[in-house]
C-alpha cells in the first residue's frame, strides 16, 4: 500500500514537472523565435530603405558614380533585393542565390505579398535539404515616384541554429526531469516513513486486541451459556437479559473474528491451503444453511444453476466469501424480497458466481467506497443489523489472495448484485 502511495506521489510530481518543463521549452522556444525573426525583419526594413535611397539617388544624380555599399547599408552578403517601378519595370536588383532565386521570383509574380508583411518561403534543395527565406515587399515613395521593393534575406542558418537549440533545450528538460524524479522518489519515501510507522503501530495494536479480546470474550459467552442452562433461574425477564448478552457477545466475537484476519492480512500472515473445490457445492451448501436465517426475516433465499464447477482455493477462506456475500443480501433485504445466488458460468480457466437481492440497493456514489474498511452506507441502520464495516473489505482481501474479481451492480429500492470470478488455478501464496 505504501510503495503504491510512494509511486503514485512520485508521479505526481513528475507528471508536474514535466508539464512545468514542456512549458518552460515551448516558452523560451517562441522568446527565441520571435525575437530572431523580428530583428530579421527589422534588417529588411531597413535594407529596404537603403535600397529606396540608393535608387532615389541615382535617379537624382543619373551621371553620378553610384557607391554600391549604400545598397547594404546595414545589412549582410546574405540580402537580396529587387526594384520595381510603379509599371513593374525593373529597376535595380541584387540577386538572390541561385538555389531560391525561382521560388522568389514565383513569390513576386504571383502578387500575394503584402505590402508592409513579410513572408518564410520554403524551398528543398537538390540533396533533399530544407531551405528557408524571409521576404519582404515595400511600396516606398520617393519624391512623385512610386517604387516597388523586395528584400530578402536566406534564414536557413538561423532555423537550423533555432532548432538546434530546442533539440538542446529537450535533452535538458529529459534530465531535469530524471533527476527530479529522482529526487521527487526519495522526498516522497521520506514523507510516507511517519505515516507508515504510525500504520505499523496501529496494525499492531489491531493484532494484539484482537487476540487479548478473544479469551474474555469466550468466557463470557461460556458463562451466559451455564446462566441459560441453570434450571435455578427461571425469571423470564434473567433469562432475557443473559440472550441479549449472549447475543451482544455474538457481535463482538464476530468483530474481533474479522479484525484479527485484518491484521493477518495486514501483516502478511494469511497463508492459503490451496486444493481443489467445487463452487457449485459450496453455493449450494451457504443457501441450506442460510435459508432458516432468511425465512425467519421473510425473505425468499434460492440457489439456481449450481452445478459442479472446478476451482483451485482456500474452502475455508471461499467459504467465508460467500457467506459475506448472502449474509449481506440477506440483511439488507426486506421482509418479502428475494435473494438469488446463482453460477454464471463456468469454463477451464475460470468460474463464476453472483448474489442478486431485491433489497435497499447502494447509491452509486457509494459503490466505489463499500469495500473500503468500517465504510457503512448507512451507519445507524447497519449499527442495528450487526454490521460493522469489515465484510466487503474481508472479501475483497479474500478474492486478491486468490487472484479473484468482484464486481457490484445496484440501484437504491430497486437491489444489489455482486458479481464474483474465481480462477480454476490459483498458486499458494501468502497475504502481500
């Protein structure tokens, strides 16, 4: 139980942390992205104007001896450019690299670049690699002349450095996570060893009540067994008095009983005596012994379909199961109703068996928490019918030692049925 809380914590932690770490990656990895690519538009801008300059220039001084260095006023050997009049005549240009200088010209021709934007154009080279340009198209305005410029500019370096550095940015993260986990695997083992102290005291102490209560209590149940056979008391008022105790002492056996197999349980002292059963024999043989408990409340008990049924296990501990089961139904099942204990089915891997009443049913809010230890639906009527909490619990401790299911089906006023699968081959083991 511990190692499972250790191992759910630990995964919480982790599971938070890796969503801390994918968000920390995306983050940073849109903060480089968008910067980069901002100052990449920002050169073409101003390459851009630039370029306008330049043009604006030698249209001004046509004889005069242009300084081709005022076309890359700040900017790189990576700028490209070409220049348009309002007509599309070409005016001036600086080439793009042969490689994209076709999926740039494609891009001007088609008239889809707006003015003021810029744009990534992908393009494959020969060798199958991916290249990548940013272009941007401008309508500068130079005296009474309009100019139509595009600059451009080969990005492939700076996606490759980017995606470099995410790739760097994920090795990072997948360690930080293993070493978080890690360190989140030993905090939650440190912050479970108080709890399980505590829990190992308390299985202790279950143990050990359970045992000192069983002497008392069989000495009073021997006592009021003497009282009711004294011939000397015959007050009827005594003698109800001694039936009531020896009921009371019934309860509480029958607690200490289902208390002291939680603690074996707890302790892994539960041991299996595997053999081979009959469930059909066994259903049949709870239903007789069960039916007087039953008629007397004026509930009809009955059995269908239990014909032999091989399976490996504990008869004592599979007894129990099934005793819990049709106890429950019969308690919990009104005056007039009906309890069906019933093989479903039965092959060479596994059997099947189910109990269906027509009592008070369970909420379904309720049906995930009825095998939880002392959980009582109803506290005050169970109170009244000798229940104390520990019979489903019981059970289901009985079916994981055996490699069993169970499983509940139930409406409130309408009924419950549990649904139980036992295996034809079960190996000994103890409680784990």
């Amino acid at each position: 139980m511990f190692r499972s809380s250790r191992l759910r914590l630990t995964f919480t932690y982790s599971l938070i942390t890796f969503i801390v770490i994918i968000v920390l990656i995306v983050s940073v990895r849109w903060t480089l992205e968008k910067s980069l690519f901002s100052e990449q538009k920002n050169e073409l801008f101003r390459a851009a104007d630039s370029v306008a300059e330049a043009q604006a220039y030698q249209n001004q001084h046509p004889n005069a001896a242009i300084d081709e260095n005022r076309y890359y006023m700040n900017t790189n050997d990576r700028i490209f450019f070409y220049v348009f009049d309002s007509h599309k005549n070409l005016l001036y240009f600086m080439r793009a690299p042969f490689r994209i200088e076709g999926t740039v010209l494609y891009k001007i021709d088609s008239g889809e670049l707006k003015n003021g934007e810029t744009e990534t154009l992908r393009n494959y080279s020969e060798n199958g690699s991916t290249m990548r340009v940013m272009i941007l198209y401008r309508r500068i305005l130079i005296g009474d002349e309009e100019l139509l410029v595009y600059t451009g500019k080969d990005v492939t370096a700076m996606y490759s450095g980017l995606r470099k550095a995410t790739y760097a940015l994920i090795i990072i993260g997948i360690l930080a996570l293993a070493v978080t986990t890690g360190i989140g695997y030993v905090m939650a083992g440190r912050a479970i060893i108080p709890l399980k102290e505590a829990y190992d005291r308390q299985k202790q102490f279950a143990a050990d009540a359970s045992h000192e209560l069983r002497t008392p209590l069989s000495v009073v149940m021997s006592s009021a067994d003497l009282l009711l056979a004294d011939p000397t008391i015959r007050d009827p008022f005594l003698r109800e008095i001694i039936g009531d105790l020896k009921d009371e002492v019934k309860k509480m056996s029958k607690l200490v009983s289902d208390l002291l197999m939680v603690a074996r349980s707890d302790n892994n002292a539960l041991k299996l005596k595997i053999q081979k059963l009959d469930l059909g024999e066994l259903l049949e043989q709870n239903v007789r012994m069960m039916t007087p408990l039953a008629e007397k409340k004026g509930v009809i008990l009955s059995g269908r379909n239990l014909r032999r049924a091989t399976i490996s296990g504990d008869e004592e501990k599979i007894k129990q199961l099934i005793l819990i089961l049709v106890d429950n139904a019969v308690k919990y099942t009104e005056s007039g109703g009906h309890v069906l204990v019933q093989l479903e089915y039965a092959d060479e891997d596994s059997a099947v068996f189910s109990v269906q009443d027509s009592g008070i049913g369970i909420a379904p809010e309720d049906q995930e928490k009825i095998f939880e230890r002392f959980y009582r639906v109803d506290k005050a009527r169970s109170r009244e019918m000798g229940g104390n909490g520990l019979g489903l619990a019981i059970a289901l401790e009985i079916l994981r030692l055996h490699g069993g299911k169970i499983s509940v089906e139930s409406q409130p006023n309408v009924g419950t049925k549990f649904t139980v699968e036992l295996k034809t081959q079960v190996r000994a083991r103890n409680a784990t």
